[in-house]
C-alpha cells in the first residue's frame, strides 16, 4: 500500500462581486480541489480591502498553528520532562 502526499496551501483570494464589492475569503487547495474555508469580510474601499487581506492573513497563521502545534524542545517544555523524569 502507498502513502498518499497530502499538500495543503491555504491562502487569501479576492472576489469580485456583482454588486462592486469585493468579498475576501480564505482558500484551500487539497488534491487540486479548492474548497473555501471563511469568508473575512466583503468590503468595497481599497483601505479596508487591505485590512481584511492581513486579518486574512493572521486567520491562516492561527490555523496552521492549531492544526500543526509546535513542540518547544529547547524551552520550558523540555525543563519540565528532565524534572519529571528525574523526580526533582
């Protein structure tokens, strides 16, 4: 049996609406098919187009945050099994 390779890209798209908005929403791509994940905001001046393209931006570094947890091996985490371990 194979082993599958699983890439996932998240990132910010921007959509133009019909009313002349612009909706900004948070994509997926999984096995070459784009899925939607959150809409940030719909916004129609450049400025807050902007801000919901960084706010986008901090969506998606919170979610890989979550879905990809991050050991602290050389900090506190590390303190904590030597004293475990060695019952001080």
């Amino acid at each position: 049996m194979g082993y599958a390779k699983v890439f996932l890209t998240m990132f910010v798209k921007r959509k133009k609406n019909r009313s002349g908005t612009t909706s900004i929403v948070v994509a997926e791509k999984t096995k070459g098919i784009y899925k939607e994940l959150i809409t940030i905001g719909v916004a129609k001046d450049s400025n807050e187009i902007d801000s919901l393209v960084n706010a986008g931006h901090e969506w998606i570094s919170k979610e890989e945050s979550r879905r990809h947890p991050q050991l602290d091996l050389y900090g506190e985490h590390i303190q904590q099994v030597r004293l475990l371990r060695w019952n001080i």
